[in-house]
C-alpha cells in the first residue's frame, strides 16, 4: 500500500512540477496588473483569467497524458481537459488531473489495438483520426459528467463551511477551506460564503473573524518555507520566489502546485490553519473588510484599531505551525525526485496498469 501511495504521489507530483514555471508567471502577472495590485493595468490585467481557467489546466492534462502515453497521449489528455474546463465556472484543476491521465491511458490502448493491424499508408490518417474521435468522446465526457461532479464538490464545501462557521466551530473549518482551497476553491468559499458573512457582522460589530478564515497568508507561508528548508529539486528552489508573490502580493494561488505535488502536505496548511483560527477566535479578532489580494499589506490597510497584535499574531502562529508540520513530514516523507517523474517518457497509472 505505501509502495503505491508513493508512485501515485509520485505520479501527481509529475504532473504539476513541470509545470511550476507557468504557475509563477501566471502569480506574477497577477501581483503586479489586477486591480489592487502593484502597478494596475487593465489591459495586462486580461492575461489573468484566461491564464488561470485554460492555460494551467490545459497543461496538466497534457503534462498527464504525455506521462502516459508520450505526446498523443499528451494531446489527448488537454483536449479532454477542456470538456471539464469550459462545464464548470470555476478553475478545473481536479478535473484536469483526472481527464489528462485518463486520455493518455485510453490512447495508449487504443493503440496497442490497432498496432500492426493498420493498412501500409494508412497509419497517418488513422493515428490522427483515433485520437481526433477519442478527445471528441472525453471532452463530451468531462463537460457531461466530470464537471458537474468537481462543481458540485465545490457547492458542497461552502455549504460545509457555512455550516460550521453559523454552528460557531471556527477553527474547525480550516479542515474544509485549506483542501478546498488547494483545488483553486478559494474565490469561491471567500467571496461566496464567508465575505457575505463578514459584512453581516461588520455591520454589527465593526469586524468580522469571517474575513481572516481564508484570506491568512501565514500557513502558505509556513508551508513555502518549510519546502525551502527541507524540501528539494524544483519545489525547494522555487520557493523562495513563490513566498515574495505569496506573502507580499497575496497571490495564495502559488502555493496550491506545491500540495498538489506531494498531497500529504495538505496537513501542513489545515494545522497552520487551526491554530490561527482558534487564536482568532480566542483573541476575538476580524478585521473591517476582505483584505484582496491575501497580502500582508492588504491586511495591514483593513485591521481595525486595537486588533494589530491579535490578527498580527495569527499570521504567525500559523506559519510557524504550517512550516513545523510541514518540515516533519517532507523528513519523514519526502518528495519524489522529479527526476523520476519528470524524465519518464511513459508510465501506468496506478490502479489502470
């Protein structure tokens, strides 16, 4: 069982590492051209959206397929990504991890089929139509019924979430976003349930824990530095860039590849996460709107007066409780080398063959 956790963790590791590039290009252009960001410009501002819906998904299906079952599986596996891309509103990472791999493994027994059994001279045009035909079925696959079910995963965590925060478990909701959050979740839990939360409250108390649940930028952090300091290959070296676009220009998106590429880290992110909101809860804070983006400096222009060593604290505590946590367990559990992941031409899915 260990040995097949790892060569899925391994697996999932070989789809998002490759690609961490992309990731922080796509970070950078955020921090620096939205509308709260360092030099606002609506024009550049438009690279965001499309970067984040199409151009990241569609990488990891093809980085999926093409670990499968090289280029056509690659192919394949992108093609099916945007069934699962263009059925739902929000970021379909999960999705894509799922119709990539999916695409390159039937591609390659569709080939092993039809190997040796194609006519001389009509290898091209058959290769070519095979592949057209099978992401045309899964793209219609994903947008069908992939979708829908990732979609609804995302409506039933902010319900959860909602339910725990008017139930007045606070801390415990940190079990629920952080995951979710992971799966690019964030906008949606923060601006859909929490934010209408908050407001009710600031209207009452002129603050609002509900505001601080989601937007705390100390357990990515913790988790950032605890890759830098114990992690390797790719994810150690590009950590300390990721922390810059994480921490000073509230971009937690950056930090999601790193989970995704060794997925028991998630335990990193929830501890960070629970201790911060207990402290929040215990020291009674919130803050006066959503601080957007997630910075640091965002969070310094909306803390009320009176409330900077409560909320202050609490980026701390949970990024000094994210990075313990996470160094324990990248020692006791450390990332598959990407060399291992990433050189492999074509390897079996697990449970697939």
């Amino acid at each position: 069982m260990k040995e097949k956790l790892q060569r899925f963790g391994g697996f999932l590791a070989g789809m998002i590492i490759p690609n961490i590039g992309a990731f922080i290009a796509w970070g950078l252009i955020t921090a620096l051209f939205i509308p709260t960001g360092w030099i606002p410009n609506e024009k550049l501002a438009e690279l965001v959206g499309p970067m984040i819906v199409y151009l990241l998904p569609v990488l990891i299906g093809y980085t999926g397929g093409k670990m499968v079952h090289g280029v056509r599986g690659g192919v394949v596996g992108a093609t099916a990504a945007m069934g699962v891309i263009v059925g739902t509103s929000i970021p379909m990472f999960l999705g894509a991890m799922i119709m990539g791999p999916l695409g390159g493994w039937l591609m390659k027994k569709i080939d092993d089929v039809l190997e040796d059994k194609i006519p001389v001279g009509f290898e091209m045009l058959i290769n070519n139509f095979s592949a057209g035909i099978l992401a045309v079925i899964l793209a219609l696959l994903g947008y069908f019924a992939v979708a829908p079910v990732v979609q609804a995963f995302s409506d039933g965590a902010g319900k959860l979430v909602d339910l725990m925060v008017n139930a007045k478990l606070l801390p415990l909701a940190a079990i629920i976003i952080e995951p979710a959050k992971i799966l690019f979740l964030n906008n949606a839990l923060n601006h859909g349930v929490l934010a209408p939360l908050g407001v009710a409250a600031v209207e009452e108390s002129g603050k609002a824990i509900h505001f601080l649940l989601e937007t705390n930028p100390g357990p990515g952090l913790g988790l950032l530095i605890a890759f830098f300091v114990a992690g390797k290959g790719m994810l150690k070296e590009s950590a300390p860039g990721s922390m810059i676009i994480h921490f000073l220009g509230g971009i937690h998106e950056i930090y999601f590849p790193y989970v995704l590429a060794h997925p028991i880290m998630i335990l990193s992110v929830i501890a960070g996460g629970f201790a911060a909101d207990l402290w929040f809860v215990i020291m009674d804070a919130g803050l006066v709107a959503t601080p957007s983006p997630g910075s640091i400096f965002a969070y310094l222009a909306v803390i009320p007066k009176g409330q900077h060593f409560a909320v202050l604290t609490g980026v701390v505590i949970g990024a000094v409780v994210a990075f313990l946590v996470g160094s324990l367990i990248l020692k006791v559990n450390p990332v598959r080398a990407e060399e291992e992941t990433e050189e492999e031409e074509s390897v079996a899915v697990p449970g697939l063959g």
